[in-house]
C-alpha cells in the first residue's frame, strides 16, 4: 500500500515522503497514530503544494542543520545504565530522551527527543549506533556508548624497565 507519511518514521521514510509499506502495518500502526495517510489522486495534489511550502519555511534551518551535523556525527557520548546480576542487561532501558540529554551535557548540543531515531529503547550495555535526524535531508549518526558505573576498571599493571647505565 502506497502511503504519505507524515512524521517521519525510523527504517521506514521521512515527513512528507510516498513510501510502499504492508496493509497490515499500515492499517495497525500508522494510520492510528496519525503518522500516515493512504497516497490517493487528491492527497498526491495536497502533497506537492505542502512540499513547496515547507522547502520555502526550512531553507534557512538546513544550513543550521548541516553545522549541527558536523558537531554530532561520529561522535560518542556515554551514558551510565544499572546492570543487574546478570552482566549486559539494564534494569531499566535508555530512551531517546535520554540519549539527548546526554548529547546536550557532553557535546552541547540542544536537540528534542523526537530528533532521536531510537526504534526501541537500549536495554543492554555496549555501543549502540543512533541516527538523529536534524532536516529533512540531513541525518547524523551518534555512537551511545551504555556502560555500568559500578563495573570495576581493571587496569593493567605497568612494568617499570630496568634501564642500564
């Protein structure tokens, strides 16, 4: 089924984008949350003015979005989760809320939550890579690195050379 999306959606497209996706997932998920509508004659008419519309309001945000990008992508930010007894699994999980957060406190950049592309939460420990989309036609990637701060830092031993004179 042919769809117009209107929010974008992570691994699916971006706001206002004609994309195919299953009936199933289109009468189950978009459709009753608002994120799409069916892609008929009239709304592909309604498309094409919103599209000029919105090309004319973001012309000065992608030049912005660009400079933000070059502060953001490939970077890495940490964040400290709780680990159970079993090592790898979170107590709780990390939301896109708080991986801004952590973008903000570290790289100093200002982003809302919905900029996240977090399809579902991180509930382990590792690096996880995360898309954050800033424009419409501007993405960064984001390494979020989730440790445990309760975790032991092993250090290994520096041996000392025995220098001779």
């Amino acid at each position: 089924m042919k769809v117009i999306l209107n929010q974008t959606v992570p691994k699916v497209g971006k706001e206002g984008t004609v994309v195919t996706v299953a009936d199933g997932f289109a009468r189950n998920y978009l459709f009753p949350r608002g994120l799409a509508i069916v892609a008929d004659k009239n709304q592909l008419k309604g498309l094409e003015t919103r599209n000029v519309r919105l090309a004319a309001k973001f012309a000065g945000a992608k030049a912005s979005a660009e400079a933000t990008r070059e502060n953001l992508h490939g970077k890495t930010v940490r964040i400290a989760g709780q680990v159970g007894k079993a090592q790898g699994k979170l107590f709780g999980a990390i939301t896109s809320q708080d991986v801004a957060d952590a973008i903000k406190s570290q790289l100093g950049v200002s982003l809302e939550k919905r900029n996240i592309a977090l399809i579902e939460p991180i509930k382990r420990l590792g690096q996880h890579e995360v898309e954050v989309d800033l424009h419409r036609e501007v993405d960064a990637k984001v390494v979020v690195e989730v440790f445990d701060p309760t975790a032991e830092v092993v250090v290994a031993p520096v041996q000392a050379e025995e220098v001779e004179a």
